[in-house]
C-alpha cells in the first residue's frame, strides 16, 4: 500500500471516530468503524499502480509541478554515467535527456513504461522496468 493510501484510510477513519467518541461517546460504533478499516489495509495493498499514483497526484501540494518535466533519448555519443560494477542479466543503458527541471530538483525513477522496437517497427520488448533507487541530478 503506498503512503498516500495509509494517510487517506487513517484520516477517514480518524475523521469518523472523533466525532463518534467526542460528541457520542460512541466507543462500540468507533470499534466497528477501526475494525472496517483495519480491514480493508490489505484490499488497498492489492491497488495497482496507476490508481495509486492519481491519488498521490490529486494529495499532492502541487499536482501540476510534473507536467513541463519531458524525457527523451538523447542520440549524442558519449560515456555513461556511473555505471554500477556489477550488473546481473541482460542491462540495457539508454541515455535520457530530461528537459522541464526546476532549478535544483532531480528526477527519480520508480517505474518506466519501455517498449523497444527494431527499425521495421517490429516490438522487441514491451514491459515495465524494475525498481531504482538511482535519482538522476538536473544538468
């Protein structure tokens, strides 16, 4: 379950219990109320991402902050960055070019939509990236 899902089930059922226990001194009601949410934790872990991440967005100070940020392929020849020692599998490095920053931001990657195709247009892959703890600084 993602924060943004534990923060929105604590404060709904924190906004139905005080009422109940300040003004009705309603314990049984406020038990049954916890225990419903209590609950339901496990059914909001079992929430894809995409539902996840628009709650996150729309609880966000500001949810208009991503939509200048545009990732590319950069086509310009050069060295990568920090390449780990030890890769195991099958790693492709593909060079970004991230445009949009604000001054002094960075960009983290949790999940990355990739599709790969051969010059006939032919899929070669079609699949998401796994987890990175990696943050990649604005230049």
């Amino acid at each position: 379950m993602t924060p943004a899902f534990w923060s929105l089930l604590a404060c709904s059922a924190a906004a139905v219990v005080i009422p109940l226990q300040y003004f009705r001194r309603a314990t049984g009601h406020s038990r049954r109320v916890v225990v419903v949410a209590v609950l339901n934790a496990p059914t909001l872990s079992c929430t894809t991402w995409t539902p996840a991440f628009a709650v996150q967005q729309r609880l966000s100070p500001n949810p208009t902050a991503a939509q200048l940020i545009a990732i590319s392929v950069d086509p310009r020849p050069g060295k990568a960055a920090s390449i780990p020692a030890s890769t195991q599998g099958r790693t492709l490095f593909v060079p970004l070019r991230i445009s949009g920053l604000l001054p002094n931001s960075i960009v983290v990657n949790d999940r990355a939509e990739v599709r790969l195709v051969d010059r006939d247009g032919a899929t070669l892959f079609d699949g998401r990236s796994t987890h990175s703890n990696g943050s990649l600084p604005r230049q």
